[in-house]
C-alpha cells in the first residue's frame, strides 16, 4: 500500500528545531479511535496498520527529501509502545542486514505493559518480509 508523507519543522530556539513527519494512508486513517471503532470494538486490520506505520517510518529517512537532502541511514528512532513495535525489529533483521542503518539505534519506550499488542497465529515471515529467525523472534505461539 503506497503512503504520504508530511513534513513539519519547529524551532525550538534559533537555528535549532525538530522535523516531524507525518505518515497518512488509506489502510491507516480510521473514522473511530485510535485502536477501536465507535462501538468499542478493536479494528480487524490494526496489526497492518502498525506495520504499515513502522515501515513507513522506516523507510521515511531513505526517501524524503528534506531540506535539499535525504537525513540518510545514520539516525535515531524513537519508537513509541508497541503501535511502532516492529522498527527495532525491520532495524535488526531487515535493514541491517542488507547494510543499511549500519550506525543508526533506536530507543524503544514502552508507557503501559497492560496493552501489548499481541496477535497470534499469524505468519510473521510472510506479514512483514522477515527471515525465520527473526520471526521466531517475536513468535508468541500457537
């Protein structure tokens, strides 16, 4: 699924500020909340719609030209809980590995352990690209 980008910058003080991106597509814009819809019940394609997001994150560095360049594969992701779950993930297995993102880390914040994002039984090689290793990585069983 193809997303837009948007770019934002804010000056924190002169000379100095932060990029913000923003990621918007079909598969990840929802008439309800964040995580369920009007009637309180969670979508059926959130698990795409994050993966979506961190790929898309992922991917943002590479692609976008901002201020006459590319930032580059030398960054810093700050993944927030479990939505963005995946970019320390694609960073270890599917980046790295393919030489990219070489020096690049990620701080990875997780603010409530009681919503974990768990989805079993799916077939994490074939949803997100992944070798087996990694996806026994992130297996949580039958």
């Amino acid at each position: 699924e193809c997303v837009k980008y948007f770019h934002t910058y804010m000056e924190v003080q002169p000379g100095k500020g932060c990029d913000y991106i923003f990621v918007e597509g079909a598969g990840i814009e929802r008439g309800g909340g964040l995580y369920n819809d009007n009637d309180g019940r969670e979508y059926p394609d959130n698990l795409f719609r994050f993966a979506l997001l961190s790929f898309a994150a992922m991917e943002a560095p590479l692609i976008l030209n901002i201020g006459g360049s590319t930032y580059g594969d030398k960054v810093l992701f700050l993944a927030n809980d479990w939505q963005s779950g995946l970019v320390p993930l694609l960073l270890c297995y599917k980046y790295r590995r393919n030489n990219c993102y070489t020096q690049s880390r990620c701080i990875y914040v997780v603010h409530n352990l009681g919503y974990q994002g768990q989805y079993h039984n799916i077939n994490a090689q074939e949803m997100f690209g992944i070798d087996s290793q990694a996806a026994s990585d992130v297996s949580l069983g039958k």
